[in-house]
C-alpha cells in the first residue's frame, strides 16, 4: 500500500490544566513518541507543530518552538493552523513530506496551555474579526454554537437530556483507566442533571472543559518501518482536511449566519459528513468497517451528531445507536474508546494528534483497560473554527 | 435606566429602520441573487456564479424582518470580553432564525424580557433593536429577535 504512511511512534504528556508553557508539554510528549518509535531526535528530517492563536507568540511558530526545545538539528519544519484541525493539518503536512519521497522520517507535535473558562478572541479592539465581533454583538461563547445543536437536535430527532447524559456517563466510563485523561472516574446520569445550565440545555457536564496538554507522532516510510524491523506498523491511509462546498447551511462558529441555499442546493453531505467520507473513500473503506471512532465531543449532544455524519447510523437513529449500547466499550463500534474530549478537555493543537495516537494503541492492542477487542481500522473526526475539520483512518 | 442618553448602533451599517422596520442591511448578488450577512462587498462566494467576482456584482440588501427559529439558547455566564457584560450580569437567550425569502439562518439576541423557556423551534420572531450596553454617554444597540410578527405587517 504506497499511499499508506506509518505510525513509528506516539506519544502524550497528560491532559490538565497547571498553566506551564505549552512547550514543556510538547517536548513530553515529542520525546516520548521518539522513545516509542525507536527514533533518535537528530534522525528527524521534517517537524510539523500543530499552532494556536491563543498561547501567544511561540504558538504561531509551534514547529520551531517545538524543534528549538528539542535542540536545533537542521531538520526542516513547517506550523500548521486550523482551529481544532491543527493537529490533523500538521500530520497532513508530513505525510505528504515522506509520500512524496522528500523525507522517510517526521516528527508531528502539538500543545496547548489554555485558559481558564470560556475560550475568548485574541485581544484588542477587532472589528473586522468575526470571532471578535461574535462576542462582541451577541456575547456567543462556544457553547452557545453547541446549545444551539443540541437543541436543534431535540427538536428534529427527539433527543432528551438523558440521551446527552447518557453520553457522558459512557464517555467517562471510558476514560477510567486512560492514564493520559484529566478527568478519571465515573459521572452518573444524576451528577450531569444536577450541573449547572450553562448555555440551555447543555449542563457543564455536557460541555468539554479547556486543558493543558500534549501529543506526538512519529510517521515514516513504509520502507524506514521495515529498515526498524517494524513490518506491520499501525498506518494512516486516509486523511482529510476538506474545506465545506458552498452552499455552508449549517451554523458554525464563529459565524452569524449560514450561506443562504437560494441560488445553489445545499451539498448532498453537510460539512461534518463530507470530512469524514473524503477519508473513507482515500482509504478505501466505510463506516461498516470501522472498528472503533475518535469523535469530537465538544458536547455530549455533538457526539450524537457525528455517529449520523461518519455513517454509523442514519440521520435520526444516533438515540437509538447509542442506547442500543453500540457505542460503548463491549459494543459494536465503541466511540471515544479514550473517553473523549468528555475526559480529556480540549487542548485545541494537540487534539487531533491525541485522536491518533488513541487509534495507534487500540489498533496495536495496547490501550489497557479500555482496548477494543481485535481492532483493525480506527477513525478520529474533528471539526474546529472558521471551516476548518479533518479525519484521519489508521489500519492495521 | 436614563432616557436621556443617545443612542447609538454598536456597529455602524449592520441594521437600520427602514419604514418603521428593523431591517438586517447585507449584500446581495445582482447575478445569482445569493443574499449575504454580514455584507460582504468582495466577491460572490457562489462558485457556480458567473459573475464578474470583482464586487461590482453586489448590492445592498435588507434581509427579511421576520423568520422562524431554527434553534435557540441562552448564556447563563457573564461572557468574556469582549462582550460588554451588565452588572450584575442578566442571562439572556439567543435565537438562530431562518429567514424563509433568503434560505438562511441568521443569530441574534432575543430581546431581555423573554428567557428560552419561552422560545420554541419553528416558533415565528421578528427583528427589533434592542439595547447591548451602555456606558455614561449613550446606549449602544443591536439586533434583537422578538416572538410574533404584526399580522398587518404580512405581505
């Protein structure tokens, strides 16, 4: 399979939230993917960092700052910006540095320090910024965006605060024995219903926090894996950054308002749906063969949507799919096997990578105590700001 | 409250009365007839568009006053900044309306006396103005959804 790069190595610093540079978790965790993957530093031909607007100056620059801390070793870099698709963008970049025979061996890192509380604008007076203007003239923080498809969401498909909680008591359940979540222990349906409303109807425990955290990845050649004896690495075959087909008629942040459908048709795949099918059809295969899927759960009702936008169910059968218990661990297709964002929070350019390397321990059988019997073929989705998404479809 | 204060848009050129009616102001292309909002005096996003792509094509466009809600919900939480928040802090809803005439869905603050419990998908609002924040000099206002539109207003 030419078109297929491997997965040498993968590596995490744990999610939280202690306010150090966002560097010294990317260094954490760029070391411990090399230590994984066998792989010296200095071996590194290409670095790609996963970039944010929000850690300041040295996030814009992620990839250097990244290979500043590793120690300048001549290896060519490149930073990579979109939103929550960051991560994704930057594993992009470096695959299609070692498929196109430019290098055998990349290093991909992304970090974050976030916030505390809402995510909010880069600051300064920014009228011609539509994420400045969006808190500006409606005080729309994200979950207002995701309260909005929630509740679109009970409206059209009759969905219930239950099936929400539900979604997190599975998702936490999952991350239990994730050594690398922020949050370990079981939430009940009780614990979600008694938070506070935060944006109706979502609770705060629909709603992902913002953490501290970090992820890497080493990818190589097919061929550089087999000079490692490694002869049947985890491999990515597909990989999709697509943008969205005008017309755009679903709402999405920071927007404040959709493209109108008045003189074209909307596009048979709305934008979340067209993300994950682009990486199907690079990889050859469908949702039927997916034995487990990395999802962004931004909100327990988003998780609902994305099962009906990667395929696993028609549009209105996501209550069914999850109270069938299909998606919980022991089901037919787990979703967030990790325990998701629900336990992770959102540490915006490293997210993307930290999908894959969950998909690189499950597909090896090495994600103790939450691993997907057997797994085979794994997929991570994730959509961010200003058109931004991407999945990504590893194999073994 | 003062009633003395000046009013003022808080952003110059999104909305204006036209005949006694809060109107969102957009673009519209002349070619495809694609209405956008906020404006957009660029280009035509419509790829299939033969317009010439260089403005030329656009021209001012006042949205339709009324729509139905597409979805809705509310901020419990005073906002970051730059949200200019009251205090103390009044929660307030927020609808996303779909325009039927332009094939859209437009955002905006529901008007402070109506908490979402009273919002409903598919429920029928139309656009008023609607104070955001104020400070010593003047009140600053915005678009505001508010249930019902007048019958007579019906055309």
């Amino acid at each position: 399979m030419t078109d297929a790069v491997a997965v040498l190595g993968a590596g995490m610093h744990p999610w939280g939230k202690w306010g150090r540079p966002f560097v010294e978790y990317g260094l954490a965790a760029a070391r411990a993917a090399l230590a994984d993957a066998g792989v010296a530093w200095p071996e590194i031909q290409f670095v790609a960092g996963a970039a944010t607007i929000r850690n300041g100056y040295p996030g814009f620059v992620a990839g250097a700052a990244f290979a500043q801390a590793l120690g300048w070793s001549g290896a060519r870099v490149c930073s990579a910006y979109a939103a929550c698709a960051s991560g994704a963008q930057a594993i992009d970049a470096a695959r299609a540095q070692i498929l196109a025979g430019r290098c055998d061996v990349a290093l991909v890192v992304g970090a974050d320090a976030a916030p505390k509380g809402f995510f909010r604008p880069v600051g300064g007076d920014r009228p011609d910024d539509p994420d400045w203007l969006r808190f500006r003239l409606l005080g729309a923080s994200n979950p207002v965006y995701f309260a909005l498809y929630a509740r679109r969401r009970m409206a059209v498909h009759g969905a219930t605060l239950d099936d929400f909680a539900a979604v997190k008591v599975k998702n936490a359940r999952h991350g239990r024995a994730n050594p690398n979540a922020r949050y370990r222990k079981e939430v009940t349906a009780e614990e979600v219903a008694d938070s506070p409303v935060v944006a109706d109807p979502l609770r705060l425990l629909d709603i992902c926090a913002t953490s501290d955290g970090g992820a890497a990845l080493v990818l190589s050649s097919m061929e550089f894996a087999r000079s490692r004896g490694v002869r049947s690495p985890v491999r990515i075959t597909g990989l999709s950054t697509v943008t969205p087909a005008f017309p755009k008629t679903v709402l999405d942040l920071p927007d404040f308002a959709t493209d109108s459908a008045l003189a074209a048709a909307p596009p048979e795949r709305p934008f979340r749906s067209s993300i994950a099918h682009a990486a199907y059809a690079e990889a050859g295969i469908g949702p039927e063969d997916l034995s487990l899927a990395e999802v962004y759960d931004l909100s327990t009702a988003l998780e609902l949507d994305w099962y009906e936008d990667i395929g696993l169910c028609e549009p209105g059968g996501a209550e069914d799919l999850l109270r069938s218990g299909a998606t919980a661990l022991g089901g037919r297709v787990p979703v967030n096997p990790s325990g998701g964002l629900a336990c992770f929070g959102e540490a915006v350019p490293a997210q993307a990578i930290a999908q894959v390397c969950e998909l690189t321990w499950q597909l090896r059988g090495r994600a103790e105590g939450r691993q997907v019997p057997d797994a085979r073929v794994g997929l991570a989705v994730n959509q961010g700001l200003f058109g931004h998404g991407s999945a990504v479809v590893a194999v073994r | 409250m003062s009633t003395t204060k000046q009013r003022r848009p808080a952003v110059e050129g999104w909305f204006a009365v036209r005949d006694g009616a809060v109107r969102l102001l957009g673009t519209r292309c002349t070619v495809c007839g694609t209405p956008y909002f906020p404006r957009n005096d660029l280009a035509c996003r419509n790829p299939r568009c033969a317009a010439p792509k260089d403005g030329s094509e656009l021209e001012e466009h006042a949205l339709s006053p009324r729509g139905r809600i597409w979805s809705y919900t509310d901020a419990r939480y005073r906002p970051p900044p730059p949200y200019v928040a009251a205090d103390p802090f009044r929660p307030f809803a927020i609808a996303a309306v779909e325009l039927e005439a332009e094939r859209m869905v437009v955002l905006g603050q529901v008007v402070p006396d109506v908490t979402a419990d009273d919002l409903a998908v598919g429920m029928e609002v139309e656009l008023t103005e609607g104070v955001l924040y104020e400070d010593e000099e003047a009140q600053y206002t915005v678009w505001m959804w508010r249930p019902g539109a007048r019958a007579e207003e019906d055309a």
